[in-house]
C-alpha cells in the first residue's frame, strides 16, 4: 500500500501546515473535497475501541469525536457534550427474517419490511409502538392547524379534536359505515353523523316480542328479562314473552305532559287519557248498606229540606268543591251507588203506597 501527499510538499499558509492525504492500493490522488481519501477493495477502516464505562467517563472529548462502544457493540458520536448512539449497523442488514430490518427508501421507511407501502410502514407482532414519559401524545394537522390529538392524560385516554376546531367530530368508522359520532355540542349519534339531542339513535329494528325484534335499544340479557325501544314503543319482555312494564316501581311519581304531580298522588296525565277498560279497587265499603233494615233512609221532607239549603244532593260534593279539588272516582262511584240505591228505596217506597193507595180505592 502506498501513502500519497498531494500538493508535492507541505503547504505553508499563515502559519499552519495543510495536506490531502490518499491511502489507497490503486495510486489515485485524494479528492477534491477531502482532506483523507481512504479507497480499499478487501480493507476496512477501524476506529477506536472501548468500553461503555471508559466512554461515559470521557467528559471532555470534544464533540464530533466517534467512537466504538465494546460493551454495547455501537457506534458513538459527542455532540453538544453529550455520548449519543448512533443507528447500529446491525439495523441496516436485510436479513432473510427481517426481524431487525430498517429501510429507507426514496420516501418512505419500512421497519421489519423490505417494502415500506406508505410513509411509515412498520411490520411485526404483538406492541409495534410504545409512547412513554409523562402524558404522550399524537397530534394530527390539516396544514399548519392542529386539528386533532390521541393522547394519555394521566390514566385517561383520550381521542380529541383541538378546541380551535370547533366544527370537527368524532366519528367511529366500521365495515365501512360511521357508527357513532361525538358532535361538538356534546350530542352522540348511533348509526346519524347528526345527532339532534344528547343521544339520537337512528334506523334500529323495531321493537317486538322475539328475541330478534330488539328495537332501537335493549336494555338487559337477550333470554332473561329486558326492555326494547323503538322510535314509538317500550316493549318489556323475559327471553321473548311478554312481561310487565313497571313505571316507578320502587316509588316516586309518574308525570305525564306538563303537570306536575301534586303531594300525596303517584301519577299526574296533563290531558285527555281513553282506555277500553278501566278498574278501580276500592278500599272503603260498597254501599250495600243502604239495603240493610238498620239503615235510615232520610225523609223526603229532610231531603226536600237539604237540597233547598245546600244545592246539592247529601254526601255528595258541591260543584265548587269538585271544580277546585277535582274527584275521587272510585270514591264518587260508591257515593252515586248509594244515591241509587237510596233512590231505589224510594221508588219502592213510593210504589207501595201507590198500591195500598188503589187497593183502598178499589173497595
């Protein structure tokens, strides 16, 4: 091997001494842009060799000086006086198994792959990225705007969009539909990318008694007790049969249109109310009562008298009272049984004089 100095002769230009250096089997000259030109065809050139320990303990290696780590088999450069690793080599071998291939292509890099399909192409198994340190985040730009981050905020993960985007939703694409979307008032919509309340769930089933009619929303087990909605029913079911509909069966009251439910009462309707049957249990005595021989019906001059003073039958409410107060209507009932039954009474009353009156006549 021979050692060639360019320029014929040391160069002496303000006091310091200048040279290119070409080592190399083939006797070419150094180039241009170099001031070491090493060239071999079966050489290699090796640099200083030492362990990791000696290597932290050189604190005044100035920076730009490289090295080779024994103990940790890498390369190692001193920059802004700091030991950083540079990329080992080991992780640019295109190895048949790939299991430590990095490659770089014209502008793309593919981890474990030879053929990065996008930007970053990383190809393994089980944790391919991990983010560390305190609270990590990925941030995702239209331009120079953030407009949305996935991050860790403290045990919380959170998928955002930035408050300047003020328009932008979350929305959670599957087999090729959005799904659910978190709008950015706060409403989230099923199967609607514009949900209309807090939750607006759109286009479900409709609810029926089998097990595959599940409506809008189920709540519960599928063969055990549950609830279906739809956009205009509430289905209670067990395992597909029909079951029973509690309303506040723990207490409390039931409102239904705008009227608040008054103290003492369970359920309060603000409007018309029609049904195809209607049963009133009673807790008080059916007026049968006004048929036993004890019972004292009143005269017809006492009940002449009290109509003429109180405009109203006796036990029976005023109209100012029932336009006030409204009524019981099962109590009312057993109170319009005992008038009729009274009224019977005097009709036979009357029948019976009636009678002995045309017997008398008759003689």
């Amino acid at each position: 091997m021979k050692i060639y100095f360019i320029s014929a002769a040391f160069i002496f230009c303000t006091g310091s001494v200048y040279a290119q250096v070409a080592i190399n089997t083939d006797g070419s000259t150094a180039d241009a842009n170099a001031i070491l030109d090493l060239k071999s065809f079966n050489k290699g050139l090796l640099i200083p060799r030492t362990s990791g320990t000696s290597i932290s303990s050189m604190t005044t290696a100035k920076n730009g000086t490289l090295i080779y780590d024994t103990t940790y088999q890498r390369f190692r450069v001193r920059t802004e006086n700091i030991w950083r690793d540079v990329v080992d080599s080991r992780s640019w071998i295109r190895n048949s198994s790939l299991t430590e291939q990095v490659v770089y292509t014209t502008d793309s890099v593919g981890i474990g792959t030879s053929l990065p399909a996008t930007k970053l192409h990383i190809n393994g198994i089980n944790e391919l990225i991990r983010l560390g340190n305190s609270n990590p985040q990925i941030s995702f730009y239209q331009g120079n705007t953030a407009t949305g981050t996935v991050y860790l905020d403290g045990n919380d993960l959170k998928l955002a969009t930035y408050a300047s985007n003020n328009t932008g939703k979350v929305i959670t694409r599957v087999n090729g539909g959005d799904r659910l979307t978190v709008a950015p008032d706060g409403n989230v919509g099923i199967a609607t990318t514009t949900p209309l309340a807090r939750l607006h769930i759109a286009n479900g089933q409709d609810a029926g008694l089998t097990n595959t009619q599940n409506g809008f929303a189920m709540l519960g087990t599928e063969a055990g007790a549950n609830i279906v909605i739809d956009n205009n029913e509430i289905i209670a079911r067990n395992n597909g049969a029909a079951s029973t509909l509690f309303f506040q069966n723990n207490g409390g009251q039931v409102q239904i249109g705008g009227t608040a439910v008054p103290t003492g009462y369970t359920l309060s309707v603000a409007g018309k109310a029609i049904c195809t049957e209607l049963r009133v249990q009673l807790t008080g005595a059916w007026p049968d009562y006004v048929f036993d021989s004890k019972y004292k019906l009143p005269s017809f001059d006492k009940l002449r008298q009290y109509i003429s003073e109180n405009k109203h039958l006796p036990n029976i409410p005023a109209a100012k009272d029932v336009e006030k107060s409204g009524m019981d209507v099962g109590d009312m009932q057993r109170r319009m049984m005992e008038k009729i039954e009274e009224l019977t009474l005097y009709v036979l009353e009357l029948e019976k004089k009636l009678s002995d009156l045309e017997k008398k006549n008759r003689r």
